[in-house]
C-alpha cells in the first residue's frame, strides 16, 4: 500500500533491515535518514508492505530535475517475506505511483542487484549511461553514503558499480493507485502550492 502517517513506526525497522541488507550484500545501498524516510511517507511518496502489523518490505520515489526525472529507490524486502514475489508487487507499485503523479517525468533506477534489473526491464527500463540520468546535484549527494562512492568521483560521476536504468514515459501502469490515495496526494500537493504563493 502508499505509506501514509500511521506507517512512521515502521522506519527504524526499515533502515535497519536496509543496513543489515547492505552488509550481507558487500554492495552499496546508500544510507537515508530516520528524517528523510517519515517525509517520504507523509508525501505519499512510499510504498510499504505488513503482514498484519509486521513489517515486510518498503521502497519510495523522488522527483528530481524540476519533476522531470523520477527515482524509485531503497527497495527493500525483510529476509523472512524474500522469495515470495514481494519485491516485484512493490516495484509495480512504486512504478505506478510516479507514473500516476509525474505521467510525463523519466523515471530511472541505479542498482547493482540483478532481480532489480529483472524488474526493470519487465516494466520497459532500459540500461543507460549515467550521463542520461538526472544532472541534479541533489540527487549525486544521495550516493554519498555508499560504500562504493569511491568509484563513483573516481570516474567522474560516468559509471560505477551500479547499473543506471531508465523508463521513458508512454507506457501502460501495472498497478491502479486507489482513489484515496490519488484524493491525499491532491491534497498534499495543494498544501505544497499554497506554501510556495503565500
């Protein structure tokens, strides 16, 4: 489901779990804040998964660029729900919440894993040069808390370990957003317009 208010209890679990993935992986996912993580959620821009009150799996998107680029990052699945297909539901769902709020933005993915990019490209990404990635220096800064960032100004922001992957707009959703959630998004993004003019 999109994460909403109700969901902030779950964050410490979900950067723990990100961590602990980040260890058994020996491979950079980069670190996000407590901070950074509740304001994903209350910007309808999560997408978290429970078994009853269980945590078990979460992702969230970005907008970058001016809203011309999207990201669905930090895709994350407790060890005990792996292997059930959970991490492809909440792709779709990540995919087809930006798809369903910015319908015209790029919407691309930096990875190393290879079920990632499984998914992907089932959704229509295709493998890119980090050169057709967003120029947003904001975005960049994300990478800093990554083991392999290294690399990553050692080639001049031109590759790295991970594999950049991009969804060029004009294709189908997988997965209807509720109307409820597409009310609190025009909600949200009222109270964002009215803070910028007043």
């Amino acid at each position: 489901m999109v994460a909403d208010e109700c969901h902030e209890k779950y964050v410490d679990t979900i950067l723990k779990t990100i961590e602990e993935a980040a260890k058994v992986r020996g491979t950079g996912i980069a670190k996000r804040t407590h901070d950074y993580l509740t304001a994903k959620i209350r910007e309808a821009k999560a997408v978290i998964a429970l078994d009853g009150d269980t945590f078990a799996g979460f992702s969230y998107i970005e907008t970058w660029g001016n809203k011309e680029y999207v990201t669905t990052s930090g895709l994350i699945v407790h060890p005990v729900y792996r292997g059930l297909g959970l991490a492809k539901r909440i792709k779709d769902m990540t995919f087809s919440l930006a798809r369903t709020r910015w319908p015209h933005a790029k919407i691309f993915s930096l990875t190393s894993g290879a079920a990632v990019m499984a998914m992907n490209t089932q959704l229509g990404y295709k493998p890119v040069t980090f050169a057709d990635l967003t120029d947003d220096e904001a975005f960049w800064r994300g990478c800093e808390g990554c083991v392999n960032v290294d690399v990553l100004h050692r080639t001049g922001r031109k590759y790295c370990i991970c594999t950049g992957m991009l969804y060029d707009p004009e294709e189908y959703l997988p997965v209807k957003i509720p109307n409820e959630v597409l009310e609190r998004i025009r909600r949200i993004e009222k109270g964002e317009k009215k803070e910028t003019n007043g």
